[in-house]
C-alpha cells in the first residue's frame, strides 16, 4: 500500500511477466526491432527470455549454470 499511495506503480508478477512476454514477442508488428535490442548479446537475450518466462533471479542463475563467486 505503501508504494502505491507514494504514487509509484505496482504490478503482480504475473502480470509484469506477461508484460516482459509482450515486449519479447515484440508486441505489435513493427518496422524494426525495440531500440537498443539489438545491442543485447545472445546471453542477454536468453537471460531476458527467461525473464519472460517469468523465473526468478536464482532460478535463471540455476538455468544458465551461474555461480555464485566466493
């Protein structure tokens, strides 16, 4: 409540995973790609279509065999 009354936004994650699918997707056919999209590098892109799918943090880390550094 807090978040919203100090007139920032609040999505449900289900909902901000549908956003992310929307914007992987492309949403509406353009022209050309989102800006800057094509300045990603294959991880990035992986990484962010994960993201869409709508893992967590530890669970894309655990998909992409990233560990932790002591």
């Amino acid at each position: 409540m807090r978040v919203v009354a100090s007139g920032n936004a609040l999505l449900s994650p289900a909902i901000t995973r549908q956003v992310i699918e929307e914007f992987v997707r492309g949403g509406a056919p353009r022209a050309r790609p989102a800006p800057g999209l094509e300045l990603l590098t294959a991880r990035e892109l992986e990484v962010l279509r994960h993201m869409a799918k709508g893992l967590s943090n530890a669970e894309i880390a655990a998909e992409l065999v990233v560990r932790r550094r002591p």
